[in-house]
C-alpha cells in the first residue's frame, strides 16, 4: 500500500513537470521588446522615444549621390521608402528600423541604400526636436501591403520598446526611379 501510494505520487509529479514543460514559453520569446501597434497616421509612445510613420513611396529603383559618385540601383522586387519622424525622449539615440511583411518576415534596412541623404542608418535623434528620417527596403511586391513598420532603440532592444507602425498608403503606387537629394 506504502509502495503503492510512493508511485502514484512520483507519477503525479512527473505528469505535473511535464505539463509545466510543455506551456512554459521557451528564452527567445520572453526575452523581446514590450511591442505597442500603431494605427496609420498615429504617434506611438516607445519608453524613450515617440515615432510615426510619416508616409511611405514604393519605387522600382533608386538613385543617389554618395562622396561625388552616383548610384543607381534596382531591385527584382519593389524598394519601399518609409519616412519617419522620431523624437526621443530621454537621451540622444539611433533608432534601427525592420519591415515586417504580410507573411510575417522581417525584413532589415538595404545595404544598397546605405548612406543615402537623411537615412535612418546613420541618424540621431534629440530630446525634445522631432527629426525626420528615411528607412529603404527591398521587398517582394506582395510584402507591402498588410505589412507594417517595426522601430526600436538601436542599442537595448531586449526589455525595451518596439513600435509596430501601420503604414499610409503609398502614395500613386510604384515610381519607376526615386532620387534622394541632399
């Protein structure tokens, strides 16, 4: 009888354990930014800086001038072009910004389009001055729309904020090529 009880409790607790393993979240999803989503056209509230999606352009190519040489680049999909403001609200700060698709896919900023004039890559943001900026993305065409804008602070994304920013429409659909302008 003693045996039998000794088992029915080791049983019970091994049932337990497991069922705990089994609905317990795993390290990478307790271990991310607190998300906030943003209707079109609004301002979200991250824990050190405010943002909003200022108005998004789709373009088959792009040009710009870098140290005196032009380039011109083309993509097999489509270059989406999110302009941003942002104000921080604490300390001076980078924001680093990713697209994520209808599919769900995170799409990170174009290398192609690195150091073009105003580029979220290489810009800070003040406390109190609202500051915008351009984000460029290269993306299949059917990534765009029921897509939206993820923008955190560039140095302690885990535990901080992130900003899911629904976009405005892109206005008149796709250019053929965009030029980026000092």
């Amino acid at each position: 009888m003693i045996r039998g009880g000794s088992i029915a409790i080791v049983l019970a607790g091994a049932a337990l354990l497991g069922a705990m393993m089994q609905i317990a979240p795993d390290y990478n999803s307790t271990v991310q930014p607190f998300r906030s989503h943003v209707a079109a056209g609004g301002t979200g509230e991250a824990r050190s800086f405010r943002a909003r999606f200022a108005g998004a352009r789709l373009a088959d190519r792009i040009a710009f001038s870098r140290f005196g040489t032009e380039f011109v680049h083309d993509t097999d999909g489509v270059f989406l072009i999110a302009e941003i403001e942002v104000e921080a609200t604490i300390v001076s700060q980078r924001i680093d910004a990713s697209w994520q698709g209808a599919s769900g896919r995170r799409y990170a900023l174009s290398r192609r389009a690195q150091d073009i004039p105003r580029g979220l890559d290489s810009h800070w943001f003040q406390p109190g001055l609202t500051g915008r900026a351009i984000a460029v993305f290269e993306l299949p065409p059917d990534e765009v729309a029921g897509g939206e804008l993820v923008v955190n602070n560039s140095f302690t994304a885990v535990f901080d904020s992130a900003l899911h920013l629904a976009p405005p429409e892109p206005a008149g659909g796709s250019q053929s090529i965009i030029l980026f302008e000092p």
